[in-house]
C-alpha cells in the first residue's frame, strides 16, 4: 500500500518534470522567441529576479482568499442550517441557490466595483458569495442525508430538534461539506485573481495584469505557476482537514487525489 | 385489572390505527389490549408485516393511535416522547461516536449529566468486558459486540419501559443464542419491565414472562400466554417437555391464526 501511495505522488511530478524538460528542449531547438512563448528557464530566471515583489503579491491574494474562503465558509454552514431547520425556506430558497451560481463573475465583479468602490470590499464580497454557494449547497444536501434508523432511534428516545441536527444531521453531513469546500477551494483563488484584475493595486491578478500591459510573458507565466501553487496548496488544506475531521470510517486507499480512487 | 397489587409499566387499551393508502384506509391494529407489569419481560410475537414496528411508534410517541389509550406509568401519554428507552433492530450506533459516547449521549438526552453519563457508561462497558473497546468507532466491532453496546445504551437510559424491536434478528444463530443469555444474565439483574418483539417462538419462551401472540394485519391478540419457567432460566429449558408443548401451541397460532380461536 505504502508502494502504491508513493507512486501515486511520484507519477505526476515525474510527468510534470517530462513536460517541462520537452517545453525547454522546443523553445531551445526551434529557437523560439520569449515575447511568444517563453521557455521555463526564462519563466524561473523572472520569477527570481521579480521575487521580493512577487512575494507580496502572492501574500495579497493568499490572505484575500483565505478570508474569502472563511466567511464563505461560516455563511454557508449558517444559511444551510438555517434552510433546512424551516423546511418552507427551504422549498423557496434551494432552487434560487442553484440559479444563482450561474451569475458570471466577470458580470458581477464590475458591478460590485460600482456599489462598493475599488477597495478590498468588493472583492471580499465577491468571494464569499463564490464560496458561499457550493458549501451551503452541499452541506443542505448532506443535513436530509441522515440515516432514516438513526433518525428513527433519536425519535424514539424522544431527543429534542435541537439534538437531532447535533448529533445527527450536522455530524452526517461533514462529508458533504468538505466535497462543497473542495470546490470551493478551488474556485476562490482563480475569482480572487479575477476580482484583483478588475481593479486593485495589489495581488497577483494585479501583477498579471501589470505584466500582459507590459508584453512581458515571462512574468505572465510566472504569475500562472504563483496561481496554480496558491489554488494547490488551497485544495489540499481542505483536503487534510477532511482527513483530520473525519476519522471514523475506515479510510479508502488513495484518496488523498479526491475525486479519483 | 389483574394482579392490582403490581402497578402495570405499561397499558394499551383499544388500540386502533390506521394509513391511508390511495384513497382507502388500511387498517393495521385493530383492538389491541396488553399490558407490562413493573419488572415484568413481555413478548409481542407475530407474522411479518403484523404491525409490530407501528405499535412501537405509538408507545415512543413518534406517531398517535386513532383510537385507544397508552399509559405508562398510570398517565395517559399519546404522542408524549421521551419516556421509553429503545433498541432498535439494527445496532443504530452513531458511526462518528466511540462506542463509550453513543452510550453516553444517549443517557445525556435522557437527563443525565456530562461527566455522570460517561463514567457510567465506561463502567458498565468495562463490567461487560467491552472496556477496550471504550474509544473505538463502532465500525471495528463485530455485529454481536455492537448489539451489545446497542442493549446497553438502552438499559443504563433511566426509563422505566425498555422497547426493544427485534435486536437480534441479524445475528447468526450461535451470536444470537449467546446474546439471549447474556441479556437474560444482565436483565435478571435489574428487572426492568421489558417489550420485546420477536419472530423466533424459541426466542420469546426462553426470554418471557408473557407472551402477546399477534394475528397477521390488522393486528390484534390471538392470546395471552404466561411462561411458566423459573427464573433465572436454565440455559437448558428448551429441552423442557412445557417447553415444546408450549413452541407447539405458539407455533399452530401463527401458522391458523383465528380460525383456531373461532
């Protein structure tokens, strides 16, 4: 199993390092130019050069989205609680939920920018409300999803409403909730890149920016790879903490890569 | 009321309840009539389907009888919840708990206190020598163990009624002959007053008082059978000759039902 493991983590960078050999090897032999296609080399000699600016930057946006994943998070859980303790909220507001996330952020960011000025409001607000979707989503679906025996065997003990969402429904839909947070890891750095390229004078989505005015692709490229490595290390913070929440089913081999097994 | 000196645990008198199913009414207890003595092991047997899970309902006050009166206790209680403890058919442990933690939870919600709840559930899980397994999820025990810990939850609740649904029906028979002498060891013990369901005749004579039989739906009493066996029961009085006359009788019940009362 340890074997398994190892290769499951060895592939991919191994891979990785393949693609990255071959894109130099292409941009060497066929000489291609930096303000096309600029090889990796480049991309890490300007990330190096750019580091003490790139590295406030990237700080920028991490704590942008950090707090934007938190309060999603916190309203989500909140919201969904409270939709599914009045079952007629529930009815009218869970198909609007839905409707909602289909609102395009690039409409949405401008028009924020409009109500809330060019501060960190507008982006903090924009977010929360893209996190805020897939975690009250999936935790709603998760509170209903409650074993009928064990909610049969509350009820004949005669445990209050309030003690059936603690020791049931909420406990039963933690895994609902981190598949609603993985995906809202994912999105909250690329919205927060795309909030900060609206309009800030910070972040990477800033710097992105700064660097495609300026037909400096190598920087372009760099703020790509600050982007994955951010949406990376976000992903995988939720997906640990599921491992630390979440301990009493016996754990399924390789599932730390998520959503294959 | 028979034996006046005994206050009954538990009486149901007429009671009648039915679904609606399209637009007709099934009716699925019709007239049932039994009681639980204090300290008395009564046993409700009857075919599949007879209704046995719904009576249970209307006693846990989950559901109400259309007709009839349930009293526990000497007060009437339809639709009252929280006076009964229960074990269900399947263990229904609650899988994020350590096994101590389902038990104590489930005596918090019957009013006891935090720190009193837990110490008496590693107590009694220690004097079933479950005590190592205190801190584990349910999902590493076996079936037979977490029955255990699903009658243990159900006795140490201080109520004075324990119903409980068929806990045995997913055993294998050896488990299932080990928990029905376990059960019986820890129940003399304490004598509460017992509704137990079951579809094993061998089950009910080993473990009862009394016993309900119950015809097919609606439900109703067949007959009211008193076990004369001594207690604490020898492991060995299915050997009895009462013992197979009684299976016998149980067993025509069920199989004629009211055209052998008729």
């Amino acid at each position: 199993m340890g074997n398994k493991r190892l290769r499951g983590i060895l592939l991919p960078v191994v891979t990785l390092l393949v693609f990255v050999g071959i894109w130099q090897a292409v941009c060497a032999i066929f000489e291609i130019q930096t303000y096309t296609l600029p090889s990796p080399w480049n991309i890490a000699v300007t990330m190096f050069e750019d580091s003490a600016m790139l590295g406030e930057h990237v700080l920028a946006t991490f704590k942008l989205a950090l707090i934007g994943l938190a309060l999603g998070l916190v309203i989500g859980v909140a919201v969904a609680v409270f939709l599914h303790i009045v079952p007629l909220l529930r009815e009218a507001f869970a198909p609007l939920l839905v409707l909602s996330q289909n609102v395009p952020l690039i409409a949405l960011g401008p028009l924020l920018m409009i109500w809330f000025g060019f501060g960190w409001m507008p982006k903090l607000i924009l977010l929360v409300l893209v996190c805020f979707f897939p975690v009250a989503l999936s935790i709603l679906v998760g509170l209903g999803q409650a074993e009928p025996q064990l909610r049969e065997y509350l009820g004949m003990i005669g445990a209050s409403r309030w003690e059936r969402l603690k020791r049931l429904e909420f406990p039963a839909s933690l895994s609902y909730l981190f598949s609603g947070l993985r995906i809202a890891a994912t999105y909250v750095v690329s919205s927060a890149i795309v909030a900060e390229w609206l309009g800030a004078n910070k972040g990477i989505g800033f710097y992105l920016k700064l660097k495609f005015n300026g037909f400096d692709q190598a920087g372009v490229f760099g703020s790509i790879v600050c982007i994955v490595t951010l949406s990376f290390l976000f992903y995988y913070a939720v997906v640990l903490a599921e491992r630390l929440t979440i301990r009493w089913r016996p754990r399924s081999q390789g599932d730390w890569k998520g959503a294959s097994s | 009321m028979t034996g006046s000196l005994v206050r009954n645990t538990l009486e149901l008198s007429g009671i009648y309840k039915a679904y609606t199913r399209g637009k007709q009414q099934v009716p699925v207890l019709s007239d049932i009539n039994l009681q639980v003595k204090a300290g008395e092991f009564v046993t409700l047997i009857g075919p599949s389907g007879s209704g046995k899970s719904t009576l249970f309902r209307l006693i846990g006050g989950v559901e109400r009888a259309d007709r009839g009166t349930i009293v526990i206790d000497g007060q009437e209680v339809s639709g009252q919840r929280g006076l009964i403890s229960y074990m269900p058919q399947q263990a229904a442990l609650f899988p994020w708990l350590s096994v101590r933690d389902n038990i104590s939870s489930a005596l918090v919600t019957a009013g006891a206190s935090k720190s009193e709840a837990k110490q008496s559930a590693m107590e009694w899980l220690e004097r079933i020598q479950l005590g190592h397994v205190a801190k584990e999820y349910p999902h590493v025990l076996s079936g037979g163990m977490q029955m255990r810990v699903s009658f243990l939850r159900a006795l140490l609740m201080k109520r004075n009624l324990m119903c409980l649904d068929e806990p045995f029906a997913a055993l294998d028979a050896l488990t299932r002959a080990d928990m029905q002498r376990w059960l019986l060891q820890l129940w003399e013990a304490d004598r509460r007053s017992v509704l137990f369901v079951t579809h094993s005749i061998e089950e009910a004579l080993m473990l009862s008082d009394r016993i309900y039989v119950l015809s097919s739906a609606p439900a109703t009493v067949l007959r009211e059978i008193a076990i004369p066996f001594e207690r604490p029961r020898r492991a060995d009085v299915w050997t009895d000759p009462a013992f197979v006359e009684l299976k016998r009788e149980v067993l025509a019940l069920l199989e004629y039902g009211d055209s052998m009362i008729g």
